[in-house]
C-alpha cells in the first residue's frame, strides 16, 4: 500500500502542477477508494497541520519532492 502511495502520488505529479494540491490529493483519494474502499483522505501540501483518528493499518505519510503527503482511512 505505500509503495502504490508513492506510485500514485507521482503519476498526479506527472497530471497535475505542483502548486495544484488540491487537485494532487483528490487524484490520490480517488484511487485509493476505488483500490482499498471508500473512506480515504489525503493532504497534500509543504506546510500543514493535522489531528485526526485512522483505523489501524491506514496512515501513510512520505515526502515526495518538496511536497509531503498524507494519506489514511477515517475511523470514529
């Protein structure tokens, strides 16, 4: 699953402009629901913070150029 993350998250860098982290993150969302199941978020951006709670297993964070990401599966 981060292997495909990272992989993904190129292939959006490849469609999209760096600055479009908007457009980044929904790319990665949009495929990772249609891989592993609806529920997915991501963040993508050079400055963020987060607080949030993930089912086990689901939190993936890497840095990609000088863009970090964060990708993971809501949980209540």
């Amino acid at each position: 699953m981060q292997i495909e993350a990272m992989s993904f998250a190129s292939q959006a860098l490849d469609l999209y402009d760096v600055f479009d982290c908007i457009s980044i993150a929904g790319y990665i969302k949009k495929e990772f629901d249609s891989k592993y199941g609806n529920g997915w978020q991501c963040v993508v951006g050079s400055n963020f913070g987060c607080f949030f709670t993930h089912s086990k297993g689901t939190f993936i964070y890497f840095t990609l150029e000088r863009l970090k990401f964060l990708i993971f599966k809501g949980a209540s």
